[in-house]
C-alpha cells in the first residue's frame, strides 16, 4: 500500500484532502484546496512511534510534514479522524507497508516540545517553581511576536463582539468593559487582577473606571512590557503590574478581583485553595469575573498528559467543566450572581489572530523561528475547530463575597449594557 494511500485510509475518501508523499504516491480528490504532503520518512517514524496528535504535531513542527492550502480547513476536516478508524486488516496492511523501521528509526523530539522530565524536576504539577517554568515556556516567546500575533491590544484572552464586523480591537475593548461593568467599578475602588498578561484589564480600568489597579503575572515580559505602557499612558498613580505569583499578594480588602485566563494554569486539585485565596483578598460586598476555558461537560479528562496543548502550549494546563468551577466558588465562599458561555467569541477571537499571524507569518518566522511559528499556527487552528465544535468553551463566572448580614451590595437588576 502506497504511503498517500494509507493517509488517505485514515482521513476517508470524501474529506476534501489530497495526500502526497516521498515516496512519489500520491491520493485523494484532483483540485483540491488542501494537500497534505508527507515530506520524509522522519514523518512516519514520529507517527509511528506516537499515533494521534501528538506525532503528527512533531512531524509538522519539525517541518517533515507540510500543508499546502488553509490548516484551519484541514483541521476541521480531519477534527475527528483517528487511526481507530482503519480495520484490523487495514492496519496489517499499513503495518506491512511501511515495515519496521520507522518503529526502530531514532528521531529527536522537536526543541520545542516540553520535556516532562524537566519540568519534574521544578516539583509537582503547579508548584511554585514548576508554575513559573510553564508561564515562562509560554508566554516568554517575545513580546514582538506577540504584539503581531494580538494586534495593539495585546490581550491574549477571549474577546467579546458586539457585532459580527466588529474589529478585534473593538471587541478586546469590549470584553475588558464587559468585565468592569459585571465588576460594578466606580473611580476610587481597588482592583486585584491576577494572572494580567500585558496589562491590558489593569489599564482600562484605571484609564476608564479611575479604579486603583494592581496586576500580577508570572511572565517577566509581560510585567516589563505592562509597565511601559502605564507610564507611557501616565497612570502611574492608578495602575501597576508586578512580576510575582499571585499566591504572594498581600494586600487585601480589595472591592474587586478579575481573574482572566488564569484558572486553566491552576489545576483542579488546588481550585479551593485558589478561590478561597481570592475571596479572602476581597472586602464583604467585593466580587470576583472568572474568565476562563472550560470543557463542555465533566466526563471529559481536565488534563492531557500526552496531548499537543499540553507538550507544546500550556505545560500542567488543567480544563474543568463550569459546572465544577461554579461548586468550588461557591463552597469557598461565593454566591453566584452570572454566568454566560462565550465560546462563538472565542472561535472569532482565535480566527483574527491567524490572520494576524499568516499576515506577519515571515517576520514571525524571523524572530521566533519556523517551529515555534508553527507551533501558534497549529495550535490556534485547532482550538478554532474546538471552540466551533464545542469541544471547548470559554465561560465568565460573577460571583460575590457577602457580608455578615447575607448582603450581596448587587442591584435588583444589571444596567441596561449589561450583559
């Protein structure tokens, strides 16, 4: 059986792809838009020795596989192939084809991938030290990149769309007012907001709100670069970011806490300690926005050991249904006052970011290198695909700490612009 062929087993007949490979064969439909070409017997051997995702990131990464036409479409096409769908007879016939060597062939795990036994060595999952190594595989990259990949706004969380045309920046502008009207900020309140990024939530608020604003982020480029921006914006006096865990915050009594796109770094184990430290941060009346990814129900696994995300994007990240993170709220001392999945406006966040990327895609590859570019191409690509099949979901949770009387503060009824 010829190698394009075998793809071709794997993938279906009707899928839309065309295969080709080194060994000359080629398959699938003439004409079209999205060919899959299988570079080098490295390919093989990386699919060989780890079936699934894991191998065919490693062969594309590493440049062995290549995708001629858009990978969104390949992805959404291939979203849910698996080897599990050739027959016992089909995989013998594989099996002879390719024969033994691309099981016995040596290939180096690209640099990029996360070594589980390093990050061992830092301690347990989401140990301080080990917390901070995965922030920094991640969001160390380079603020250059970053700023092409983002755009101006640098917001690297879901953004909200008030229309179908809305710019990306538009739309970042509106998720981070979104979160501060669900806050209920006014001028001279005080805002935690941890796991910042650049700074994005902690300016708005001081520049909109006059809200005093503190943010904390285990990236190092990201508090440098947040700095910057507040003393270029001359919020010095409202706002500050700080390079720190945000377990060693010490101030308290704050009027409010946003937490966007931190829960998926914490893990399930340490979610009571997590929201219990929050709600011990805020003065009685003082509410809590979690913003974060979520699974879609809680039968799925909340951490994949061997999977890209986990090897390539976000070391020890952990998703929980929002069910469970609503439980854990609420038995650490919050009363829920709103909760809306935005998971559509995440498809179209991610969407905007690729073209971001494919438009910068050779100054990227110049700063950052063609396997770490690709590893964004992959991976944005793919989560477009699990935010539109609703294998993923992006949730913001309200909840509030109430007095000792039972006092929420909240009014009967939101504003007329929100949600």
């Amino acid at each position: 059986m010829a190698l394009a062929s075998i793809f071709e087993k794997i993938v279906g007949t009707d899928a839309g792809i065309a295969f080709m490979a080194y060994d000359g064969s080629k398959a699938g439909p003439d004409g079209a838009d999205v060919t899959l070409e299988v570079k080098s017997p490295i390919a093989v051997a990386y699919l060989a020795q780890a079936p699934g995702e894991l191998g065919l990131a490693r062969a594309y990464v590493s440049g062995h596989i290549d995708v001629h036409g858009d990978l969104y479409t390949l992805l959404d096409r291939m979203w849910n192939i698996t080897t599990n769908d050739l027959t016992p007879a089909e995989k013998v016939a594989a099996v002879r084809s390719l024969g033994l060597k691309p099981l016995l062939m040596r290939v180096p795990v690209p640099p990029q991938e996360v070594r589980t036994s390093a990050l061992a060595r830092l301690g347990s999952r989401h140990a301080k030290q080990r917390d901070a190594e995965a922030i920094h595989h991640h969001y160390d990259v380079s603020n250059r990149f970053y700023s092409w990949v983002l755009g101006p706004s640098m917001a690297y969380t879901c953004a909200t769309f008030p229309s179908e045309d809305a710019t990306l920046e538009e739309a970042q502008f509106a998720k981070f007012d979104l979160v501060a009207r669900k806050l209920g900020l006014r001028e001279g309140m005080r805002l935690l907001d941890v796991g910042c990024g650049w700074g994005g939530m902690v300016i708005h608020a001081a520049q909109h709100y006059g809200v005093k604003a503190l943010g904390v982020t285990l990236s190092r480029q990201q508090a440098e670069y947040a700095q910057k921006a507040i003393a270029e914006a001359g919020l010095q006096d409202l706002a500050e970011v700080r390079h720190m865990d945000y377990r060693d915050v010490t101030e308290s009594d704050f009027d409010a806490v946003s937490s966007i796109g931190l829960t998926e770094h914490i893990g399930k184990d340490n979610l009571p300690a997590y929201f219990g430290f929050l709600n011990g941060k805020l003065r009685p009346g003082g509410r809590l926005l979690n913003h974060c990814i979520t699974r879609p129900t809680g039968k799925e696994k909340t951490f994949n050991k061997g999977g890209f995300i986990n090897r390539y994007v976000f070391p020890d990240g952990e998703l929980e249904s929002v069910g469970y993170l609503i439980r854990q709220m609420e038995d650490n001392g919050f009363e829920i006052r709103h909760e809306e999945n935005l998971r559509e406006h995440y498809a179209k966040t991610l969407s905007h970011w690729c073209d971001n990327l494919d438009a910068n895609w050779e100054d990227a590859v110049q700063e950052v290198g063609m396997g770490t570019a690709r590893v964004w191409a992959l991976y944005m690509a793919g989560c477009i695909v699990g935010f539109e099949r609703n294998k993923i979901q992006l949730h913001q949770v309200l909840g509030v700490k109430l007095d000792d009387q039972g006092r929420s503060g909240m009014p009967l009824r939101p504003s007329r612009d929100w949600p």
